[in-house]
C-alpha cells in the first residue's frame, strides 16, 4: 500500500482492492509469452519486466512506475493536454 500526492495536491492511496489509481501496464511480448499458459495466475503478471501506471482521479495525470528501478519516483508524469 502506497501514497502519492499528485502535482494537483490529490493525494492518492492504493491500499483498495480493487481500486481505480492503479493500473498495470504489460508489452504485447510479455502478453505473448503468457498466452502459451494454460491459466495466468496474478502474481506471475506482479514479476514482470513491465510498468505499474497510477492515474489521478482529479486531473488525469498518469505516473509511471518501473518497479526495477524505484518504486517510490516516477521514470514519467504525463500530463493531459486536452
């Protein structure tokens, strides 16, 4: 569970389950891989080389997490234009 003070001042929290802050992001190549298992168990898509995306509720801000490099700063913060 973690918290994250969007730069609208939206503090965001993912200590829900399910919740709609927190999305995961997988490569067709991850994706592809998997489709040759007969199931897909959660926590073979949690050990992934792929990106955990949270989206601000408030602003639609979306930061992008890379959980191999930090878990605690973005790599990105994307902003809506329009």
């Amino acid at each position: 569970m973690a918290h994250l003070i969007c730069r609208c001042g939206n503090d965001m929290w993912n200590g829900e389950s399910p919740n709609d802050i927190e999305f995961w992001v997988y490569s067709d190549k991850t994706l592809d891989a998997l489709s040759f298992e007969d199931s897909i168990p959660f926590l073979s898509l949690c050990n992934k080389d792929d990106y955990n995306v949270w989206r601000c509720p408030e602003c639609g801000r979306l930061y992008v997490f890379d959980e191999k490099v930090s878990q605690d700063k973005p790599l990105w913060v994307y902003r809506l234009e329009e």
